[in-house]
C-alpha cells in the first residue's frame, strides 16, 4: 500500500460513476406502437373513402370494404391513447397527430355518407361544427389547464363510432330504422357534451386568469 490514490498512480483508471443530475429525461421516439396505430388511421383514411364511394358508392359489397376500414380506424383509436399513456409513449408528434386523425376519418364518413344521399347535411354540420369547435377550444385554454375525457365524451364517440359504421353498411328494413335512432342518440351527446365541455372550458379559463392575477398581487405586493 503506497497511499497513492489510484487516479495518481499508473495504469487504468476506474470509470468514475455516472452522474445523472440534471440529464434529460428519456423521451418516447416517433417510432412506438401508438404513434404507428394513429399513422395507420391516417393512412385509412384515403382507402376508406375510394371504397366508400366505388362503384357509385351503393354497393353492398364495396360498402362492408368500407365498413371494414371504419372499423379498423375506430379499434386503432380505442388503443393508441391508452397504449401511450399505459406505457408512457406519449409524444408531440401523438398529441398533435392523434386529433387529427380522429376528425379526419370520421368527417371522411359523415361527409362522404352525405354527399351519397344515405345521411342528412343537418347531422354532419353539427357533428363537425362540434368537433372542430371544441378542438379550437381545446387551443383556447391550453395554456390554463387540460379539461380530461369525461365519460359523456366517451360515450359520445363510442355512440357516433357505432352509428356512423351502421350509415356506412348498405343496411335496410328494421336496421337501418334502427341506426337512425343510433345516429339521433349521438346526435343528442354531441351537442350535451360539447356545451359541457364548453362551460368546463369557461371555467378553467376563468380559474388560470385568477390564479395569474393573484400571482401578480402577490409578486408586486413583495416588491413593495
């Protein structure tokens, strides 16, 4: 034993250990199941509307294709939020894409149901005006808070998934009474939901610009 410390002497020195102060948090990269499950319902989106418009787009056939695709589109957005959340892949490129693509194939479906005759203007204006208002309502109060998924909410796009798919299917006799009344319960949820969520949406507004304002009495009251 010298005394000499081993960093002094000769030779190899030992690594020192890591320090992992202040380091970046590991974030998600693009590539994750989630984020793959959202571009797939955005890929559908194009496919779903050539089958649903082929042929005239009053073929059973080339409608339950189409159904097919809905369908897909509509399972994909039940998992890829809760994959991301469970399994903390979260990303900018989720939060932004994920919205997008849930408007985009379901105003595809409403539209193209419309433009065929087999589904009322009235009902994709107000489904679309909802969900286009609430998103940029969404941008509104961002900065004070996020209003979480209520179970209205869920209920509503579970009802408006079913109906739409239903509209989409070349359905008739008792069935396609039955998807009117589906489609008119959606209706109904569209329009509670998106006033709920706009009172909600008053409210956290309400709240942060109170809470700032008190940051500001305060910090002012400090510096006198």
């Amino acid at each position: 034993m010298t005394g000499v410390p081993a960093s002094a002497a000769g030779g190899h020195r030992p690594a020192a250990a890591p320090d992992h102060i202040g380091d970046p948090v590991d974030r998600p990269g693009l590539w994750n199941i989630a984020n793959i499950l959202t571009m797939v319902r955005l890929l559908l989106v194009p496919g779903f509307v050539l089958l649903l418009v082929h042929a005239g787009g009053h073929n059973p056939a080339w409608r339950s294709f189409a159904w097919a695709a809905f369908a897909i589109a509509m399972i994909t957005d039940l998992f890829d939020g809760e994959l991301a959340r469970r399994y903390n892949l979260v990303t900018d490129f989720g939060k932004i894409a994920d919205p997008i693509a849930d408007k985009a194939i379901m105003g595809a479906a409403l539209v193209g149901l419309s433009a065929l005759g087999d589904l009322p203007w009235a009902v994709t204006a107000v489904i679309l005006f909802r969900e286009i208002g609430i998103t940029l309502m969404r941008f509104w109060v961002i900065k004070h808070g996020v209003i979480p998924a209520s179970r209205g909410g869920k209920l509503k796009t579970l009802t408006q998934g079913v109906a739409v798919g239903m509209y989409v299917l070349a359905l008739t006799g008792p069935l396609a009474t039955l998807r009117a009344w589906v489609m008119a319960v959606a209706v109904v949820l569209t329009v509670v939901t998106g006033l709920d969520y706009v009172r909600q949406a008053v409210l956290l507004r309400r709240a942060g610009l109170a809470a700032r304002a008190a940051e500001r009495d305060a910090g002012s009251g400090g510096a006198a």
